[in-house]
C-alpha cells in the first residue's frame, strides 16, 4: 500500500511492527546521542537509519523528505565554512571571503548532527499511527494527559523538532548553544548550592577557628 496517513507511510515492515513506546524511546536516545556525543558517532547513526529505513522500504519517501531540511543543512555548511570566527587554515579563497578548515568542520559536524536528528525523527513518524501511540500509552499505565503531550508530538512535529534544533544549534559560528548554556548554568548553580565553587560533589570544607 503507498497510502499515507498525516506523516504515517503505511506498511507491514519490521519497523511498522514495532511497538510505539519502544520507536519513541529509541528516537529519544539518538536524539540524545547525536547532540551529545562526540562527532564520530554521527556518520554510523546515520548508517544505521538509513539501512533501517532502506529494510522496511522508506528509503524513497525518506530521500523525498529530504527536501524539507536541504537549505537548512545547506546554510549551515555555506555560513559557518566562510564565515567561522577564528579560522586561520584558509583552503580556498574567493575574493574578500576564505573557506577555512575549522570552519568547514564545525559546519559538517553540525549539519551531519541536524541530519540524524531528521532522519530518526522522519523513520519514527513514518512508521507510527497517531492512534497506535495513544492506545500503546495508555496501555501502559499512562494518564491521559501525558498521552494527550505525546499526542501533540505527533500533530506539531515539524514545530517541536524546529525547537530542539534551536536549543541544540549555535547562533553564532564557534558560540556555544542554548542547551550547552543552559547545562553549564545548571552546573554552576549546582556548584554554588553545595558551596563547592570547583564544580566537585561533596559537602563543604571545614573552615578553620
């Protein structure tokens, strides 16, 4: 069948099969790992879902898909390769502007993270019924508001992953994110209330009468 149902590209693949809790908590695991670990993971996620996709036959509406992130994924690379502040190894001039090696890698490292990101998250709605994840919640012992949270997930998809990468992509080239602040402010934070200023766990050195 090559109906669709809002995202859900119906079938009868290992993928489609797949119980949707389980889809949702491996999405939020590559997620995770995508933006947090180091970049030599990415080139093997993407593998990974690629060749999950291309076994349960979403390998073409997938590439169709594509289509969606390209000028976002594109501008990444284009900005941060001539426009990285800092960047000294100059590979290729054009006129006034220089393509430069730190640049050209921040911005690869952070598009191939934006792209793992859409992949998974096209590869879960793809296969999952609206329907499919309320009942499979509530099913397991889910209140029906956080099934309805999930729920919305599915009908604001495009909005919340345009937020996820807004929290996860730098707005300047070589600045740090609004995650990355943000985890750094909490740490802080957590350093200060158990009044060890270097950031170490324990309680607070005796002060001396």
């Amino acid at each position: 069948m090559s109906a669709t149902t809002g995202y859900f590209v119906a079938g009868s693949s290992w993928l489609h099969r797949r119980n949707p809790v389980t889809k949702l908590l491996t999405l939020g695991l590559v997620l995770l790992a995508a933006f947090l670990l180091p970049a030599m993971v990415l080139p093997v996620l993407a593998v990974v879902i690629v060749i999950a996709a291309w076994t349960a036959g979403l390998l073409r509406p997938m590439a169709r898909a594509m289509r969606i992130p390209a000028l976002l994924l594109l501008s990444i690379l284009v900005v941060n390769s001539l426009f990285f502040p800092g960047g000294t190894d100059k590979l290729v001039s054009l006129g006034p502007l220089s393509i430069t090696r730190e640049g050209l890698t921040f911005g690869l490292i952070s598009a191939g993270r934006v792209l793992v990101a859409f992949l998974a998250s096209v590869a879960f709605l793809f296969t999952t019924l609206a329907d499919d994840m309320l009942e499979s919640l509530i099913a397991r012992g889910a209140s029906y508001r956080i099934a309805f949270v999930v729920l919305s997930f599915f009908h604001m998809a495009g909005l919340l992953l345009y937020g996820a990468l807004w929290l996860a992509i730098p707005r300047q080239p070589g600045e740090e994110s609004l995650l990355e602040r943000m985890l750094h402010l909490g740490l802080d934070l957590a350093s200060r209330l158990s009044g060890r200023p270097d950031g170490r766990s324990g309680p607070p050195a005796m002060r001396e009468s």
